[in-house]
C-alpha cells in the first residue's frame, strides 16, 4: 500500500511539473491576448462566460442599428465578446475615424520624442519655421508642440482650413482651450523632425507593428485616417496597454500616461487628443462655454476615448480591461458633432444592461 501511495505521488509530481515546464499559450501582459500580426485570426470569448446578461444584448443591437450604426466591437483582455456589422458592412469594410484618428497623431507624436527626434515642450517653429502663423513672432514662439497636443495655441478656432492666412492670434498660448484643426501641423512637425513623410512614418512605427490595416487621407480641410473596425480594435488594444503590444513597448508608458491624463486646466476632460470621462467639467469643439460633470455620466469613469465626427469611437475602459469600437454614421444627423447629443450616454445605457 505504501509502494501504490508513493507511486501515485511520484506521478503527479511528474504531471505537475511538465504542465509548470509548458509554455503558456496567453500572452505575456496580465493575461491580455493580442492577435498575431499577420493573420486573420482573433480569440473570442462569450457574454454568456463573462457572466454577462446575455438577454439585453438583442435591444443593444437594434439600437446600434437604428442609431445608424455600422460596426461595433467589444473586447474583454484583448478577446472579441461581441462584433457586429450592420448595412453592408463587414470585417473588412474600411471606415473614416474622424477626429478619432487624433489619437494616432499624438501616439506618433510620442514615439518620435522617444526616438529623441523632438520634444513636444519646444516651440513648434523649431520644427515648422519661424513664421508658420501670421501671429506676431512673440506670439507665434510660444506656441509648444505640447500646445498643438492639447488645443491650446490660441489660434482663431473659427478658421478650421489650416493654411497659414488662416492662423491668427486669439490668445496666447496656454491660456484658451479650442478645438481647432492646427492639430494637423503635428503631422508637419513629425515629417520634419524625422525626415520622412508623416505616414512612412506612422507605418512604420505603428500601425505595421500591431497589424493594423488603413490609410491617411490628407484632405484640403481635413486629415482623416481609414480603416476596418478591427484595426481600429487594435489601436483601441495597444492603448488599453498603455502602449505596449505583446512584449514591445510601441509608446513610451510614461508619455501615454501624460496623454490620458487632464493636460491643462481650462478643460479637464481633454489630454494630448485623447478625451477623458470622470472629470468635473469639459468642453466641446465649437464653443467656449464649460459643462459642469462628466462628459459621457453613464460610462465608467476611468474611460478614456477617442472621438470622431459623426459618433467614430475608440472607449477604454481599464478598470474592465475592455475596448469597444463604434463605427457609422451620425446617430442623429440633425447634431453629429459630440458627446452632448446624448448618444454616447444612451449607447452606454444600452451596454451598462448587458455587462453589469
């Protein structure tokens, strides 16, 4: 008996020390899974697993449909939980971001200063040229790279077509917030202080890292990038992890911190492009006038979005180690600009009834 008992300890010794020795198949950042690269493949996992209320799920998706909708995605720990494509579209269907695509400017914006090719704390002609407004010269040299980062160069915010007629003096830098196109000149300031175009640049350094698919269309007005909802969902990964894909750090963590942190006072709610929930107060494009509360009340205060014309959206949820992508067209086509025309809050009504 005492042999049989030994045996049978040995043995699971044994066991156990093999599956120790195996390799584990997640990936390595606190069980977060990202997809390979160069496939189409995707780990999913269920409502149903997640604990969620799998029966509210059909009146979130009729709103998403009746809300003009055309892909909407939801990730746990990097996992597909819910992907759904409405009026034609589907996996592969490229859309525009909008003003999402902010978000990917100042990711570039960071890497370039980790790369050491700029400092966003310098004056912006340092990397456009004395000249590059038609505000006076002291006027123009305080404008930061850190201030086209944050919407707070002091620009006439009125004259969204960025040529230089068109950049003139409001305030000075640093003491106005206003949601103004001269972000563009970010892609200006990277071309230049890395000596490639912007988006050999961008290719490069991100989206070829984590697999995105897309393009940048350099309008006369307006700079918007294009991409199926699933790299957008990719995007929406790396910046969950705070700039890290897989086992490389793409954005400097101390820099992507910095974007998803208040950047200024005069608007609480706003980063380096990026905009954040949970605050006391924020602003929208067009208007000087601060809203008292949290810019989406019904989303998780930890949420740090991406927002685009026409309700184009990236939500980051850390504190649920989830993403969820929007796009489409406007929800309402009578007020498609932002937050305070309800959607956003009436969408997360809708998501709040299925994952709590």
């Amino acid at each position: 008996m005492k042999s049989l008992h030994l045996l049978f300890l040995l043995a699971t010794l044994s066991v156990s020390c093999k599956k120790s020795s195996e390799p584990t198949p997640t990936n390595p950042d606190n069980g977060i899974y990202f997809p390979a690269n160069s496939s189409t493949t995707w780990e999913t996992t269920t409502p149903s697993q997640l604990g969620w209320n799998s029966a509210a799920i059909a009146d979130l998706k009729s709103f998403l449909a009746q809300k003009n909708s055309k892909s909407f995605m939801i990730l746990v720990n990097g996992r597909i939980v819910m992907e759904e494509y409405f009026n034609g579209h589907n996996a592969t269907t490229e859309w525009e971001w909008n003003s999402a695509g902010k978000t990917l400017v100042s990711a570039t914006t960071g890497i370039a200063q980790q790369e050491n090719l700029l400092n966003i704390n310098n004056k912006a002609s340092d990397y456009l040229g004395s000249g590059w407004t038609i505000m006076p010269s002291d006027k123009e040299n305080l404008i930061t790279v850190r201030n086209l980062l944050t919407m707070t160069t002091g620009n006439d915010d009125t004259k969204q077509f960025v040529i230089k007629p068109n950049l003139t003096y409001v305030a000075d830098a640093g003491t106005r917030w206003a949601y103004s196109n001269v972000f563009q000149k970010l892609t200006d300031v990277v071309a230049k202080a890395s000596n490639k175009d912007f988006e050999i640049y961008f290719n490069e350094k991100l989206k070829n890292k984590i697999g995105m698919d897309g393009f940048w269309n350099f309008g006369t007005i307006f700079t918007i990038y294009h991409s199926s909802a699933r790299s957008m969902a990719r995007f929406g990964l790396l910046a969950l992890n705070k700039g890290k894909w897989k086992d490389e750090q793409i954005i400097n963590e101390n820099y992507f911190n910095q974007s998803i942190s208040t950047s200024q006072s005069i608007n609480p709610s706003y980063g380096y492009l990026w905009w954040l929930n949970g605050k006391a107060k924020f602003m929208i494009p067009g208007e000087q006038t601060v809203f008292n509360g949290s810019l989406v009340p019904n989303a998780p205060a930890d949420m740090y979005a991406a927002m685009g014309a026409n309700d184009q959206r990236i939500y980051v949820i850390p504190g649920k180690k989830m993403v969820i992508i929007r796009m489409g067209n406007a929800s309402n086509p009578s007020n498609p600009n932002f937050a305070v025309s309800g959607f956003d809050n009436e969408l997360w009504a809708k998501i709040n009834a299925v994952i709590n």
